[in-house]
C-alpha cells in the first residue's frame, strides 16, 4: 500500500520489495494461472504509472492475450499499449494474438484488439492490419460496436501513416455507412470519410449527397426522435458539425435538389438559433451554438446563397452583444470572413457601432484584437474615416502585443480610402505620434513616396512635419520624416517668418544629438540639401559640418558624410549644387500590391493579417526613403522577403513578381514563379514550378530539385528557393572558410494556418557517411505559421570534409486539414567552402603541371545553355568562389581561376580553366584539384551555370 509511505524513499523502498515479488512470482517453478498472471501485471503497469521503470513482465502480459476472459486479456492489452515500444522483438507475438482476435468474430475481443492498434498506432501496426481493417468495417455481419472501432482505428492509422492504407473498393462501401441505423457508427464514418476526403476528393464525393440527407433528417427530427444522441434537448450535435465539416471538403452540390436540401437544412440550423432555449444549463446552448456556428462556416465557405449569408451575419450580430465572451470572439472571428463576401459585406457594416464599442469596452486582448481585425474587413470609403479615427483612439491604450498591427491596418486603410491626402499625412503623423515605437519603416517611407509624387500635398507636409516637430519631446520617425519633407520642401513655407530657414534648420539641428546614427546621417543630407535650398544660412550649416563632432565622428558613415557634404558645398558652383542637390524624381506609380491583392479577393477588406500586410507594405517601397543624392547601397542587412525592408536608396523598383504574393527582394527569380491559374486558389493541379510541388499524404519520395533554381544557387547565396501556391521558401546564406550559416524562410501564403510545420534537414539515402563530411545543426521553428506569416530558421553548416549530394529539406505540415508533405534540395554545394586565391601567371602554370595525374583533372566539353556573355561569365565564377585571374591564360577570350576549399579535415587546391568557343556555342571547361572526386563534383556544378 504505497498511500502508507511517508516519504519518496519509503515510496521506492516499498515498490522495489514488490517488484522482488512479482519477479520472484513470474521466475517461480510453479505455474501461475490467469488471475494472479492478470493480478502481477496489473500491479506492474500501475507502478509504471506511478513513475518507476519496469524492465520485465512484458512476455506475461502477451501470455494473458490468449486468455479467454475478457478481463485477463484487457489487462495484457493495456500493458502493452502503454509500456511495448513498437520495435519490440514481442511484436510478432502480439500481432498474431491481434489477428486472432480480430478473426475471432467474437465483437469484444475484436474490440480490445483494435483499440490496441489504435493506442499503439505505430508504422509497424499499420503495415500489419491497414489491409485487413477495412474489411471488417465494411463487412455484412460485423456487430455496430465492432464498425465504430475500426473506423476510428483506421482513421488513425491513416493519420500516422497515409501511405499505409490503401485505397480500394471498400472506399465506395464506407460512404455508405453515412445511412447506417446506429448513429455511433455513422459518427466514427464521418470523421473517417473527411479526412480521407481532403486528401481523395473524388473518390469520396458521393458522400455529399448522403451526408445532406443524413444531416436533414437530424436537423428536422424532435429531440425525442434520437433518444441516446440527444444532448440537452439537442439531437446529435456532434455528429451534426462533423457532416458540416465533411461537406466543407467540397463545393456546393450540383444536383438543386440536393443543393435545395441543404439551404432548408442551413435554414432549419438559423431558424433554432431564433427559438428560445429549451434549457438554461450551458451544455444546451454550448451543443446549439457548435452546430450552428459549423452551419455558418459552411455558408461561408460556400459563398453562393445572399440569403443565408446576411441571415448568418444578423444572427452573429446579435452575438457580438451576448454576455458569453467566447460567443462574441467566435462571432467577431466569423464576421471578418463574412466581411469579404460581396452578398454579406453590407450586412456586416451594420454592426460597426457594436464593434466599436467592442474596441472599447472588452476586458480581453484578444477580443478586442478580432474587433480590429473586423473593423479592418469592413472599412470602404463610406466609413473609413470613421473607422481610421476610432483605431486611433484605441491606439492610445492598446495592448502592446496588437500596437504593431494597427499601425500596419490604420496606414494600409488611410492610403486606400484617402480621398482627401491632407487627411491621410495628418493620419500618418498622429499614428508616429501616438505609437512612434511600431511605426515600421514602411509606413514612413510609403508617406514621405506619396508626399514627393503629389504636387498638392507637399506644402501642407512640410507646414504640418514643422509644426510636429515643435513638441519637446518628438518620436524619432517623426525627425526622420521631418528632416526628410523639409529638406525637400522646406523651401514652401519658408516665406513665413514663423518658419524662415534659419527657424528650420534650428529646428532640426536641436534634435540631432538625441538621434540614432541612421536619423543623423538622414539629417546631414537634409541639411546639405538647406544649402542648395536657403544659400543664406549656408555658413551656418558648414560650421555645423565642419565641427570636430562631424568631422572626427567615430562612426565612419557620418564622418564620411560630414566630409564630402562639407566639401561640396565648398567647391561646387550654385548650378552643380542646384543640380546635384536638386529635388527627388517623383516614385514610379503602380498600384499598391495590398491593394491587387484585395481586388482578386472578392471583395473590399479581406486581408486581416498582419504579416500579409507587412508584406505587402514593403512591396510597395519602389524608392529611397534618404533625400541624399548620394547614392548608396542597399543596407546588407535587408530582409530577405521584405518583411523589414531596408531602404532601396535611390534604386528603380523592384519588379513585382508574377504570381507570387508575398514579396521577392530578388527579381531574378521572380520570373521563375508561374502565376496562379485564375481563379485557382486552391487549386493543386494548376501549373506551378517545373515538378517542383508535392501536395500528398506520402512521405515525398521525388525531391524537387526545383533544378532550375537550385542551380542558380550554385553561385549566389540569397534567393527564393521553392514556390507553390501555400508556400515560399528563401534563402539568405553566409560561409566563411569550412564553415556556413544559412536562414531559411517559410512564408505561408494562405490565409490559413500551417500546423504541425516540421522542417527538417535530411541526408541523402545514398550517401551513408554524410554526417562525416557534413555537419549540420539546425534550430526548430514554430510548428504553426500564421495565414501571411514567416517564420525564420538558422542552420549552422561545418564542412568536415568534401562531400558530393545536397542535404534534403523535408518540410511536412497540415494546411486547412490536409497534409502536405515536400522536398526540395537545399543549396549547400562543396563551392561555398571555396576561398579565392590570387597567382601570378607563373605560379599558376607551375601549380597546373603538378597536379598532372590523368585522375586529378576532369573536362567537360558542353552546349552553351545561356548567352554567351563575358561579363555573366566572370561574375558567376567570382559567385562560385575561386579568384578570377586575369591575364594568366594566353589567349585572352578565356577565363582562369584559383581557390582553396575548406574543410575541417584537409584544404583543396582548385585550378579551373573555361574556354567558350563563341562560332560553336560550346565550353570547354577544365578542372584539377589533388582529389578526383572533388575536381568531377566541381565540374558538375559549374558545367551547369553556362
């Protein structure tokens, strides 16, 4: 009686006394019978239970599975379901105790056996029974009990191993259970049938037609019809939600007497919704609100009938008023989904009073984050400033976690909606001033495009930024924003003695010291650019750019800044200043990508999530957000999928990628994206990267080489790496000698959660001492990525010695219950290891008849696959790693270089020579490194890149 002991010492002392028995017990000469065996192995799992390892016993309890007493086999099952590990040498012996009970016919044997398989739900179970389960479920003569336990047995076999359980003529057999007499039965169908559904719609679909009738017959029967499923006066409910969820799997039915079924059952769900509660104890209106929140669900995602969608949004309008703070979140949820629908999106603004109250008056964040988002869906010109001036408001006291977004949603709604760009400046400084801190750069660079591109506004910025910056205390993005409009236009409202030049600049300068270095290099163009602007307080500004604090500043950027601006405006006669210094082009104008990305949605206001907006926003940066003419490049440190962008300073836009929606900062691959077929959102047949998609239950066997693009990674190191319609993948690398860093960036392009995402980094089958040569560490993701999320991963790469394949990328996660399982070869080539060597033409000559020996040099003689362009030519054996050496080869149309590899073990001397043939289109390409399988696998690669 382990409740006796006193403490954890005793406790162990007392379970180890026992186990000594049992054991002694099991060992003895006599045989025990089935009770005691029972009684012993009870005793084991109950001390396993309490924490203690247990070693032995385990042949016992398979003894007690030939048992003919239900309650000495129950005890072997549950042994082993709790303590087998599925490589167990018993395993043998348990599956033929399973298949004989399975055989037995005999319904609670049967049962036990499959709620083993089940509970164990191994690889191993699967392969052993997913054949032989269908068969009993489908069978004449199997008992409801028994049909009830393997559907969910089967279910969950298939959800650990998919490509276990085979399709077959049971299929067809298994939709029929959906007109089964015992409910229970058509319950554990159900959720078969809709998870076998997502994955084979086709075969699945003449269950739509049975699960309608099904679900009409329980929506219009009274609650006394279904005596044993009634819940609380509801009948059946969750079977109810699970045929709405089924029929959620597909598009309205063709057939308008089924379809006509349907919208009564829909009616009948809204029409109870109205009628006064038949109990007042929770589970009757939590079972009532399931399925009637299922039904709405399924009028959204079906989106034909006006009618049911404005009768399902009056009924979620009463819900944003009910005292239940789960009911009004799940109301304000469905309402944003609603919002985008054309028939519905009238209905919604109705509501705009409640869910500004909402905003107001909810305790809980996440309420009031929904009410935000649904303000967001259902904001068009008529309410826009309304809406606008309310999330301000709220701003105020919003929660630090949901500030960012608002910011996001109020800049995308005021730039959308602006009818009047006084308003929409005026929108812009209030959202810095109140929420400096999460104004990202985007929305202060997208204010200061459209300020340059319109001639009307541009005198009430500069009149408006110098009146914000009067305050004491100025949020930095707000100097940033000041210093940027006024250096361009401070010229409009320098009439006014108010504001004259000198005033201006003081201005500014009195924020200087308090500034970052970014904002102060900001300010030194701005007040360069004062010089050309007010030439009377020019000497003023050069004793600024001339003190030692400029001049000797410690941070070189600054410095170099304070010299060359002091100098120009030394040297430079007005007209080079004038011109050098003289206004910002206006920004190329194109729609902003938010916005063609809502107008392919159906309707106004569809985009709720931040990240998606986040992207789209730094799409838009078509320029510089600097007003130095100096050109300057992109800061190294841009993001990769523009989620942060850095300023493009001075640079042309990037071009918009066809297709994709979330943003590539790397045109090149843009055109590698084939656009969307129309109107195929979801559609996985649609045309897409070159065999570079998997949407399968099968652990993905092909790995999409993408060549395409792995290829072109051969001698780049920042890009996109795979594209299909649900996912991006882009890469940024870094390696230095043996060693390497990449990030790997997932971008869901859904509007819909990934969950379970697992990344994971394999290596090659064929390539057993990978781990050898490769060494790999990768840090875990988040396993869901949000609708229009990133999510960010690190691998840390050590070359130990030279390798040959490219590790594998594995990524596997479910997307709107489907799982999608894909992979793609991840570019880290043996050429990244490859440190440059500069030679003298000598040097090299002599090097190159060293390595002599016919198993040292490998050549490939190859057709030009691009235009054979010199300058292309030499920057990708520069991006491949080796020195590009100049006037070594004789003949001068030919290219030559030199590097080491690194790896942890042993460096690699490279010699390479390509020699184009311009009349033929051909390469010769050479390779001698000391080591033939390295000179064949650098040949390979760069055979490729020509």
């Amino acid at each position: 009686n382990e409740e006796g002991c006193k403490s954890k010492e005793a406790e162990i002392k007392r379970i180890n006394k026992e186990l000594a028995n049992i054991r002694s017990k099991f060992k003895g000469d006599k045989a025990l019978d089935g009770y005691s065996k029972k009684k012993y192995v009870c005793k084991l799992l109950f001390i396993f239970l309490l924490g203690h390892d247990i070693d032995f016993g385990h042949m016992e309890a398979v003894n007690l599975l030939s048992s003919n007493r239900y309650t000495e086999k129950q005890i072997g099952y549950l042994f082993i379901s709790v303590l087998v590990n599925s490589n167990s040498e018993l395993i043998r012996l348990i599956n033929n105790a399973i298949k004989n009970d399975l055989a037995s016919r005999n319904p609670t044997f049967m049962g036990l056996a499959l709620h083993c398989i089940a509970n164990v739900g191994s690889r191993e179970m699967a392969e052993a029974f997913a054949g032989e389960i269908p068969k009993i479920l489908v069978a004449g003569d199997t008992m409801d009990s028994v049909k009830q336990s393997a559907a969910l047995c089967l279910l969950r076999l298939y959800r650990t191993s998919p490509d276990l359980v085979p399709m077959g003529d049971w299929t067809s057999r298994v939709v029929h259970l959906l007109n089964d007499q015992h409910l229970g039965v058509v319950t554990a169908a159900t959720s078969l049938i809709t998870t076998l559904a997502q994955k084979n719609p086709e075969e699945f679909k003449t269950s739509v037609s049975l699960a309608v009738s099904r679900l009409s017959r329980i929506v219009t029967s009274a609650s006394t019809d279904l005596q044993d499923y009634t819940y609380y006066f509801v009948p059946a409910p969750w079977l109810s939600v699970k045929l709405l969820r089924l029929l959620q799997c597909y598009p309205p039915p063709e057939d308008p007497a089924v379809r006509g079924r349907l919208t009564e059952c829909l009616e009948t769900i809204l029409n109870k919704a109205q009628e006064p509660p038949k109990s007042k104890k929770v589970q009757h209106s939590n079972a009532k609100n399931a399925v009637l929140f299922e039904a709405i669900s399924l009028i959204i995602h079906h989106d034909s009938e006006p009618n049911l969608l404005v009768r399902a949004c009056n009924q979620l309008g009463q819900f944003l008023q009910h005292r239940e703070t789960n009911l009004r979140y799940l109301a304000l949820e469905s309402m944003c989904t609603l919002a985008s629908s054309e028939f519905s999106h009238e209905a919604v603004k109705t509501h705009i009073e409640t869910v500004i109250n909402a905003l107001k008056t909810e305790r809980d964040v996440s309420v009031r984050q929904r009410a935000v988002d649904l303000l967001y869906a259902m904001c068009d010109r008529s309410n826009a400033q309304q809406i606008v001036a309310e999330m301000l408001n709220y701003l105020e006291t919003a929660d630090y976690s949901i500030r960012e977004e608002i910011v996001l949603k109020v800049a995308i709604l005021a730039e959308k909606y602006a009818v009047d760009y006084t308003w929409y400046v005026d929108t812009i400084l209030n959202l810095i001033r109140i929420a400096g801190d999460y104004v990202s750069e985007e929305v202060w660079y997208r204010v200061i495009q459209i300020v340059i591109n319109r001639d009307d506004v541009q005198g009430y910025a500069a009149k408006t930024v110098f009146e914000a910056l009067q305050a004491p205390a100025c949020h930095e993005n707000l100097v940033k924003v000041g210093g940027y409009i006024l250096g361009e236009f401070g010229n409009l409202i320098a009439g006014d003695p108010r504001s004259s030049p000198l005033i201006q600049f003081n201005l500014l300068h009195s924020k200087f010291h308090l500034c970052s270095v970014p904002t102060r290099a900001l300010l030194l163009s701005t007040y360069i650019k004062f010089v050309n602007l007010f030439p009377e307080i020019k000497t003023t500004i050069q004793d600024v750019l001339r003190s030692d604090s400029q001049l000797k500043n410690a941070d070189v950027e600054l410095q170099q800044r304070a010299v060359e601006y002091l100098r120009l405006s030394t040297i430079a006669s007005t007209d080079i200043l004038a011109t050098v210094l003289e206004e910002m082009p206006p920004f190329p104008e194109r729609e902003s990508s938010i916005l063609a990305k809502l107008k392919k949605k159906k309707g106004p206001g569809t985009v709720t999530d931040l990240e998606e907006i986040k992207k789209e926003r730094s799409s838009d940066m078509n320029g510089s957000a600097e007003p130095a003419s100096v050109n300057s490049t992109p800061s190294p440190s841009a993001d990769l999928l523009g989620l942060g962008a850095a300023p493009l300073t001075n640079s042309a836009p990037p071009p918009a990628s066809s297709g994709s929606l979330l943003v590539d900062v790397f045109s090149d691959s843009a055109s590698a994206v084939a656009p969307l077929a129309p109107g195929s959102d979801d559609n996985f047949a649609s045309p897409d990267l070159a065999s570079s998609e998997v949407v399968s239950e099968e652990p993905a066997d092909t790995v999409h080489d993408a060549d395409e693009l792995f290829h072109k990674f051969v001698c780049k190191n920042n890009g996109v790496l795979f594209e299909n319609q649900l996912l991006q993948i882009g890469l940024k690398s870094e390696f230095r000698q043996n060693l390497g860093r990449m990030f790997i960036f997932y971008g869901n392009k859904t509007s819909t959660q990934f969950l379970n995402f697992t990344p994971t980094v394999i290596c090659s089958d064929d390539f057993l001492n990978y781990i050898l040569c490769l060494n790999l560490q990768t840090k875990p993701v988040d396993p869901t990525v949000d609708g229009g999320a990133q999510v960010q991963q690190v691998v840390n790469i050590e070359c130990v010695s030279d390798f040959m394949e490219a590790p594998i990328l594995n990524i596997q996660f479910r997307y709107g219950g489907t799982f999608q399982n894909l992979s793609v070869k991840l570019p880290i080539t043996l050429n990244k290891f490859f440190q440059p060597t500069e030679m003298s033409s000598q040097d090299f000559f002599q090097r190159w008849k060293q390595l002599s020996n016919p198993k040292q040099e490998v050549q490939n003689i190859f057709k030009a696959k691009h235009p054979m362009d010199a300058e292309i030519t030499k920057a990708k054996i520069i991006g491949f790693g080796s020195a590009l050496l100049e006037e070594v080869d004789p003949n001068p149309a030919n290219f030559v270089g030199a590097g080491i590899i690194h790896t942890k073990t042993t460096q690699i001397g490279c010699l390479l020579r390509l020699e184009p043939n311009l009349q033929a289109q051909m390469y010769r390409l050479t390779l001698r490194t000391s080591k033939e399988a390295v000179s064949q696998r650098l040949c390979e690669l760069l055979s490729e890149q020509f």
